[in-house]
C-alpha cells in the first residue's frame, strides 16, 4: 500500500472523529452523560465521557472507504486479503465498544464488563485471529501452540483492552500512547507487507489525533470506557494481524515492548497491592500518573513525559523486531533499566502516600468565585 493510501485513512478518520466529537459532548451533555470530578479523579467540574462513540464513528468511517474502494476501484486490503478474519476483528471492537458504552451510561459490575471482554475475544478468535507460534526472543525457529493458542490469545486481547483502559487517567494519555503504538504497528505492517493490519491501525491513528484536539488537557471531553476498551482491542487486534503475521516475528515481545508502559503501569499496580495485601481489583492512586503529579508535574508535563517514554519502548521493539541479536540485547537492557529507573524514582511498588497537588475555582460566602485555591488532595479522595 501507498503512503498517500494510508494517509488518506488516516485523515478520514481523524476528520470524522474531530467534526463529532463537539456534537457527541453537547448530546452527552444534555442528558447528563457526564464524568463527576472527586476521589481518584483530578479534574474539576463535568465532563462529557462519550466521546468513545466519536472515536469508534471515525474509525469504521476510514474502514467504510476502504471498502468501498475495493469495490469500486480494485483496491486490495479488507476483503481480498483479510476475509473472515476482518470480519471477525470489526464485530469483536462492535461488541467491545457496545459493553464499553454501555459501561458508561449505566456503570457495569466488573463481571458483565469481563464477560463482554470475552465474548468480543472469542469472536476475534473464532474468524481465525490468534496467537499460532512463539518466537525465540534473541534467535529463529518458532513453537507451535496448537490449542494453547486459544487461551493465550483470549488473556492477550482482553489484556490489551483493559491495560489502555487502566491508564486511561489524565487528559489525553490514553488517545496519545494509543497514537504511538498504533504508528509503530503501522510501520512494522507496511515493512512486512501487511496490508489488513496497516488499515486498521491508520484508521486507529486518525481516530485518536481527531479525538486529541479535545481531550488533551484541559480536555472538554473524556473517551470513557467505550473509547479506552475500544482502543486496547483494536490494539490487540492490529498486532495479532501484522506483527505476529511475519513468520520472523517475536511473537509477543515486540506488540509488548511497545505498548510497555500500560503494561508496566498495570503489572506493577497488581505487585503494590499483593505486596500491601490489598484486593487486586481496589483502585489507588498509585499509577504512574498520579506518581508524577505527586512529583509536581502538572497533567500536561506527565502526559508529555509518558509519552516520551512510550516512544522510546516503541523504538526498542521496532529494534528487537528487525536488529541483530547483539542490538537486540542492548535494546533489552536499557529499555528494562529505563522502566527500574522509573519505578525506583517513582516508588510504584509502594503504597499510595503521594498528595497530588490540584487547582480548582472554589466559591467564597458570597458565592463570587476564587479562582487558583490550591488543595491537596489525599489518596481517599479528601482535600
């Protein structure tokens, strides 16, 4: 595929996304969709949290061109190279994203929201789409997985969607580092000839950068769990139909190493609550974003230095994916010293002490606002 093709994909998604996203906030608005600020939370005031449904809406707009172009002028992708395998993808990120909105109108139990999690997976699963072989992280030669494939697969994908979900705290951190990892899938599918896969992740693109004009900080409107759950899946999906399409893949060290910090956020999230003999399930203020505004980092300085480091371990799976052994290596050691560096600095492991510092518009006796009142706001939810 062309660079102007992808391109194209790209815009269209991004284009449809920026135009509905104000007419999605002024609806959500209106009936009361709205994100209430307190507890873990450190915005200030309402906030629409539909905007998942632009998101989604960009992204089959892009995939809907695709296809009309393959009918009508020849071009190859979706249905010539894809079949009932993008068929299987596009209905599992329908059932993701439904269970996701859904979440957000009337908040789900966390049982239905896994269930949903996992019927979307075995729907992927079902067209075709799994983990088949495991790469040898630093030689060749593959290991066939045979029926163990499947639940690998199904942990693999609902991983994904819960991971960008988890991270999914601050004004524009999950569109971005979604935006960076779906890049690097679209290079390594461009360069391994996989077209399905460099689709899906323009689309991807382009549905997140729309998304970003508004919900990067101060964001007017959040992606909530129909957005969050959507692009995890679609993540997911993405690497298991290009990455792990090249016969010399890693089978799951390059789709981890670029979606590494996620993963970093949330593995270490379960180790601080195992080790405090906390539930695992018991949500803190413990992330690494809460962890950098502790350190004094407003939202937009945190988001920027996690999107630096989601960069950086997307530059080193791209690396491990395509260098020699020995840079392999290399890339090893200092993306794994990066993240000990991090976790060190930021105490990830240990208990959530940190006050973040906020800025809120409070009310004198009057009720005449007093802007920049300064409050600290402690790990209960407390000022």
């Amino acid at each position: 595929m062309s660079v102007e093709h992808i391109a194209m994909l790209v815009v269209i998604a991004a284009a449809v996304t920026f135009a509905l996203t104000p007419v999605v906030r002024a609806a959500s608005l209106h009936f009361g969709l709205v994100d209430q600020p307190g507890g873990r939370k450190v915005h200030t005031g309402e906030i629409s949290r539909l905007g998942g449904i632009a998101m989604f809406a960009g992204f089959c707009t892009a995939l809907a061109v695709q296809y009309a172009g393959e009918i009508h002028f020849g071009w190859r992708g979706l249905v010539a190279i894809g079949g009932a395998q993008v068929g299987g993808v596009i209905a599992g990120l329908g059932i993701i994203f439904a269970v996701g909105l859904l979440d957000d109108i009337v908040t789900l139990e966390p049982g239905p929201k896994l269930i949903g999690q996992i019927v979307a997976a075995l729907v992927v699963i079902g067209s075709g789409v799994r983990i088949d072989f495991i790469g040898h992280p630093f030689g060749s030669g593959l290991i066939a997985l045979g029926l163990l494939g499947i639940p690998l697969t199904l942990v693999y994908i609902v991983g994904f969607a819960n991971v960008i979900n988890l991270i999914d705290g601050l004004d524009g951190l999950a569109a971005g580092v979604t935006a960076i990892a779906a890049t690097t899938f679209l290079v390594l599918a461009m360069q391994s000839n996989q077209p399905v896969a460099a689709i899906f992740a323009a689309a991807l693109i382009g549905a997140c950068v729309g998304f970003l004009r508004y919900n990067f900080n101060p964001a007017s409107i959040f992606m909530g769990d129909s957005g969050a759950m959507f692009l995890g899946f679609a993540l997911a999906s993405i690497s298991l139909l290009g990455v792990m399409k090249s016969v010399a893949a890693i089978a799951l060290a390059v789709p981890l190493l670029i979606i590494g910090v996620p993963i970093f956020d949330t593995a270490s999230a379960i180790i601080r609550r195992i080790r405090h003999k906390r539930p695992i399930q018991e949500a803190d203020r413990g992330h690494i974003h809460h962890r950098l505004l502790g350190r004094g980092f407003d939202q937009r300085q945190t988001v920027l230095i996690i999107y630096v480091w989601s960069a950086a371990l997307a530059v080193g799976g791209y690396a491990v994916r395509f260098a020699p052994i020995s840079i392999k290596l290399v890339a090893f050691v200092v993306l794994a010293g990066l993240s000990a560096f991090m976790a060190s600095w930021l105490g990830l492991f240990e208990a959530a002490h940190h006050h973040v510092e906020i800025v809120e518009e409070a009310s004198d006796e009057d009720g005449d606002e007093v802007p920049n009142v300064r409050a600290s706001r402690l790990p209960n939810g407390d000022v």
